[in-house]
C-alpha cells in the first residue's frame, strides 16, 4: 500500500467523477488523465487558496490540500482551518 504523506497535497484520481470542479477552478494545476480523472498536475500553477476551494468545491471530497508551500501567501491561518476537514 502506498503511503500518504497528510501534508503533501493529493487528490484520489481514481474516485474522481469528473465533476469539474476543481479544473474549472484552475485548469494549469488540475488536470485530467486519459479517463478523465482529475490529478494535480503543477503545484507551482496555483495558491494554497486554489487547493482550498477545490477542495470545498469537490462533490466528492477527494481533494486533500495538505500543507501550504508558500508560508507567505495571505490568510494562511483561516486557508488552513477550512482545510482540516479535508485533510
């Protein structure tokens, strides 16, 4: 079984429902594979808010949005509590 690092950012590919969600949120960091399931293609495409809402967004709830990268992007305190429920 692979091991899941809860701080690293994820999304569960293979549940995904292709909702469209989270590409419609930020299609340079969400992206599709060939049976249009969504993973995380380019954590640099995007903000820790863009984990967030794609997370809050997600109908479901396969997006874990981990730990911030950038510690200096604003509201980091509240971006992380709307994200424990996802972790």
């Amino acid at each position: 079984a692979e091991e899941i690092n809860p701080d690293e950012p994820r999304i569960e590919t293979l549940r995904c429902t292709t909702c469209n969600e989270c590409t419609q949120a930020n299609p340079k960091m969400f992206v599709y594979n060939d049976n249009k399931q969504a993973y995380i293609a380019d954590l640099d495409a995007g903000t820790y808010l863009n984990l967030v809402e794609a997370a809050e967004r997600c109908q479901v709830s396969i997006i874990h949005p981990g730990k911030p990268r950038n510690q200096n992007e604003a509201g980091l305190d509240a971006l992380m509590e709307r994200a424990k429920p996802f972790i």
